[in-house]
C-alpha cells in the first residue's frame, strides 16, 4: 500500500437478508484528500459508510488503515482510529448547547465532575477553528443546518478526527451556505483531514474533490480524477447509460393563459407580484434563496394570506380561504419538503396518492377499496414509480420515487389544471432527475401549466419557456428562454436597486 493511503477497503460486500448491498466494492483515499463518492440512490453508498464507521461488519472483504488491516466490532473502534461522520440529516440533541453536544460521549471529566469551563474554552476554539459566528452556549434547536452542520464538523475533530465523512452536506444548505462549508473542507484539507464527500450535485464535486469514485447497483464501477473525466462520462458511469438530454424539454406551443397573479403582496415576504402561465408552459421562478419565491406560491394556493392583489384560474378571480379551495380549483402545490409535507411517511404509496380524492371514491360513505387500488396503481405506473408494491411505505423510497409519488398525488387530482413544482429535484440523484424533467414535459404537452421555483441555474435554463426572476420579495425581470443566461439570471436576483419589502 502507498505510503499516501490512509485508508483503504478491498473486496467489500455486505449482505441483508435478500439483498446483497455491497459487492466487492473497493474504495481507496490518502491523507489530505477529498475523494467524492457518487451513485445513484440505492447504489450502495449509506451501507459503505456504515462498513467505514463499523456500524455493519462486512462478511466479506479488507479494511487497511495507515497501512495496517482493522476488524471494526462496534462505532467506537472505527472513532478510536480517528474516523467520524456527519450526515445529511444532523444527529443532534435540540435541548442541549452547543458545547454539550460536541463532547456529548467524550466529555472532560476530573475527580466525578464535568469540566464545564474547559469544554466551552475548548469548544470555543474548534468553532474559532470552523470561523463559526455564533455562541458555545446556544441551544442546537435555535441554530440553521448549516450551523449546526458546522457543530457536527466540530464534534468530529474534537475526537482528533483524521477522516471525516461528509453524508450529502449541501443537500439542505443555501449557495451562501455552500460556499462557507466549501471553505471549511478546504481548510481542514490544508490541514491535512481526508474527507470522503458525498454528494448528488456535480459542481460540489469539481468545486472539492480530487477524486471521484462511483458506485451502481451496489458494485464498483470505478475511481477516477476529476479533472480528467467529464460531466457525461460521470452521469454514464453511475447510471450505466448516456443520458443525452438531460433536459428533455418538448416544443409545445403554449395555449391560452390559465394562471395569473396580480399585483399580490404580503407584507414582510413580496410585494406586487404579477404574473401570468399558459397551458403548457413551463415557467420557472427563481432568484436566490430567500427571495420569496416559495412565500409567493404559498399565498397564491392558500397555504398563507396574501394582504392584497388577486389570483386568476382560467380567466375567474378565485377566491381562495384555504388550501382545499385552490386544490378544487385545479391549483396544486407540490412542497419542497416533499418528506414532511408532500408525504404521510407511515403510509403506503397506494394511500398517498388517493388521500386528495377520498371524497370522490366515497360510495354511500364507503370507500370502493378495489377501485381506490387501480387507480393508486395506474398513476404511480404513469410516473414510472419504482416500487415493489403500492403497499410498500413511503418512507422506503428514495427521494426521486418519492418526488414521483407526490406527482402521482396531484395527477389523481382530476381538477388539476397548474402545478407548481417547488425544487422537485432537491436531493435526487442525477438519473432520477432526468426522469422528473421528462415526467414535466410530459405534462406540459398534455396542457397543464407548470411553475417550476428552482434554485438550480441549469434546470431552470434547460427546462422553462419563460423565468421570472426575484429579489428581496419583488419580481426584477422576466426572461425569455431565447435570452435566458446564468450571468443575466444572476443580474436580476442580485439586483440592489430593489427596495426590499
């Protein structure tokens, strides 16, 4: 092994009960490096992390570390050795500070009793480290992801951490964010911290990694240096085919306007929004995060209440008290938290997506089981939801089929006549996403109108006719695809001009 290697895996495969999750994967990262793992959802990927931080043991396979092989029976050998992860999702207490949670489990202790000054002076300094603005004494519930991310970052190296595991870390976080983070995992590089990152999104990727290895259908496929493979090798490597349109937008001639915003505001959020869709558009939404995009389209379905300005559905003014209202109207909102708000994860999928008509399948106050069933069935075929049963939960998906479910969901709804699809492609893998964008075309060449709020420059280009741009709560442009570009998209959503509302 080169003396560079620090950690290395060989031959890995780790088997459930029917599933055989990881098959003679090979991984290798060295001192200093950030090594991004890609693949799809269900690639293998969560289960080779658990195998790194002896969570599940291997039955079979190699683990070398700074050369030497190690048999991990539990998480505390693999953290003995310096090895640490932090996910997607932060494993922290609420109630507790941020000082309690970083030593939570390692805490200082002399004679019985708790250090408490000295782990907040030594906190303190690992925050210092991270350049983290905010106190040791605050409680995690009151802090962002990103900070509290940033705590989780701490507590790693407060157990001298040497490889630290990133579990997609951007998933959740702002560009501002992304970048700070960006900086963090360049400085613990510079100090000599590996960090193995993983990510759907390819520009964290080319922005940190000097390596990439990919994994597909539990199996290696192969490691490769980032500046010598390119963005469609990548996508082929990890879907095992070329996707040659990533945005498979259709030409559709769009029809009438079907939807239109006048001069809605709501004070403290935005602020005389005019807009209009046609049947079959595409028409994209975006600006930087906080711009109030999502804020617009709440109050236009009901969700909160605009102060002024109206809501047009096919040229009728609406009159909208409750989100039911704009449902049965045809104005559907699908959310961007699409697992606690687009979903009842405890649910079949079955359910899911008959829950906005029990109304209608309702015979003499009975619901026809059977007819519940077909139609569940036929609109998750019609999204291409992968899925063993309509049964199965909804929280065994990925979040590509769980996005294809929440668009079953609205289909069901036969009012449906605008859906507005609020970052449906967050945390989805790169071959998922192109199945959403076909499964928006598709729409938009049945006639629907389709408003996409997106913060993803690329998706927004490649799939709206029109994008209306904001900042600080008002709309500063509208660009046609025609002229549409990332440099005069950014001109508008940072434009400062604008009073803010």
């Amino acid at each position: 092994m080169a003396e560079d290697i620090i950690l290395e895996l060989q031959g890995i495969t780790k088997i459930f009960p029917g599933v055989r999750a990881l098959n003679n994967v090979h991984f290798q990262l060295r001192r200093g490096e950030v090594h991004a793992l890609m693949g799809e959802n269900g690639a293998g990927k969560s289960t080779f992390i658990k195998v790194i931080t002896g969570v599940h043991a291997p039955e079979e396979g190699h683990i070398y570390f700074n050369g030497e092989e190690v048999h991990f029976k539990s998480t505390l050998d693999a953290s003995a050795l310096g090895i640490a992860a932090v996910y997607q999702h932060p494993t922290s207490y609420d109630d507790l500070t941020v000082t309690e949670n970083i030593f939570i489990g390692h805490e200082i202790i002399k004679n019985g009793i708790i250090q408490w000054r000295q782990m907040n002076k030594e906190a303190e300094a690992l925050l210092a480290r991270l350049h983290a603005n905010f106190k040791v004494t605050e409680e995690m519930g009151a802090l962002s992801v990103a900070q509290q991310q940033m705590v989780e970052i701490a507590k790693a190296l407060s157990t001298n951490a040497k490889i630290i595991i990133l579990d997609e870390p951007t998933a959740a976080l702002t560009a501002n964010e992304s970048e700070e983070l960006y900086q963090i995992v360049d400085q613990l590089k510079a100090e000599g911290v590996s960090i193995i990152f993983i990510s759907h999104r390819m520009e964290d990727m080319y922005r940190l990694a000097q390596r990439v290895t990919v994994f597909r259908d539990s199996q290696y496929i192969g490691t490769y240096d980032v500046d010598q493979i390119t963005e469609a090798e990548l996508i082929k490597a990890m879907v095992g085919r070329e996707i040659s349109d990533m945005f498979p937008k259709p030409e559709v001639t769009p029809g009438k306007e079907i939807f239109r915003l006048e001069n809605l505001s709501r004070t403290g959020y935005f602020k005389d929004i005019c807009m209009n869709v046609r049947a079959g558009e595409i028409v994209g939404l975006t600006g930087l995060v906080g711009a109030g995009r999502t804020e617009v389209m709440e109050a236009a379905c009901g969700i909160t209440k605009a102060n002024s300005g109206k809501v047009f559905l096919d040229g009728k003014e609406l009159r909208i008290k409750q989100p039911v209202d704009a449902m049965k109207a045809g104005l559907i909102l699908l959310p961007e938290d699409r697992r606690t708000q687009g979903l009842i994860q405890t649910w079949g999928l079955g359910r899911n997506v008959t829950l906005p008509i029990q109304e209608e399948l309702a015979h003499r106050g009975f619901n026809d089981e059977k007819e519940e069933r077909q139609l569940a069935k036929k609109y998750l075929e019609d999204v291409d939801t992968k899925a063993v049963s309509i049964f199965d939960l909804a929280s065994t998906l990925s979040g590509g089929n769980q996005q294809k479910v929440v668009v079953a969901k609205a289909l069901a709804q036969k009012s449906m006549k605008v859906v507005i699809m609020d970052e449906p492609t967050k945390g989805v893998d790169v071959g998922a996403k192109a199945e959403i964008y076909s499964i928006m075309g598709d729409l938009a060449l049945q006639g629907y109108g389709i408003v996409l709020i997106s913060s993803e420059m690329p998706e927004t280009l490649g799939m709206c006719d029109r994008i209306y741009v904001m900042c600080k709560g008002r709309i500063t442009g509208c660009l046609d695809r025609s002229e549409a570009t990332q440099e005069k998209i950014l001109e508008l959503a940072m434009e400062q001009s604008q009073k803010e509302v």
